[in-house]
C-alpha cells in the first residue's frame, strides 16, 4: 500500500492543470488533431506558460528590490 497522502503534496500539479484546462483545453477544438499536431500545440503551450511565469517571476523580484 502507498503511504497516505497529505492535502499539500500534490496541490502545485492540482494547480497547474486545473490551468492548463482553463487556458488551453477548453479554450481549443481539437476535431481532427492528430496525436502529432496534438503534442505540438501542447508543447507550444507549455513554452509560452514557462516563459510568462519566468517574465512574471523577474517582475516580482525587480519590484521587491524597488521596495526595499
């Protein structure tokens, strides 16, 4: 048996996907994608959702710095 979980283990994946429904899902039709086409939507996503976390964390840290 697996060991029992706590509610935080898995909350920042929980997350994550509950965003990438959001703002990809079920935001595109995806009738006749094949799986190809499919995974490279997908992985256009993820890299435009990495780059905007990256440009979201370098705002917050200049800004911090400018506050103190």
């Amino acid at each position: 048996m697996s060991r029992k979980g706590k509610s935080g283990d898995n909350a920042p994946l929980v997350g994550f996907f509950g965003r990438l429904k959001q703002m990809w899902f079920n935001r595109n039709n995806f009738d006749g994608y094949g799986y190809t086409r499919f995974c490279k939507e997908l992985d256009a996503f993820l890299q435009d959702y990495k780059k905007d976390k990256q440009l979201l964390a370098n705002v917050e840290k200049t800004s911090m710095i400018k506050c103190t």
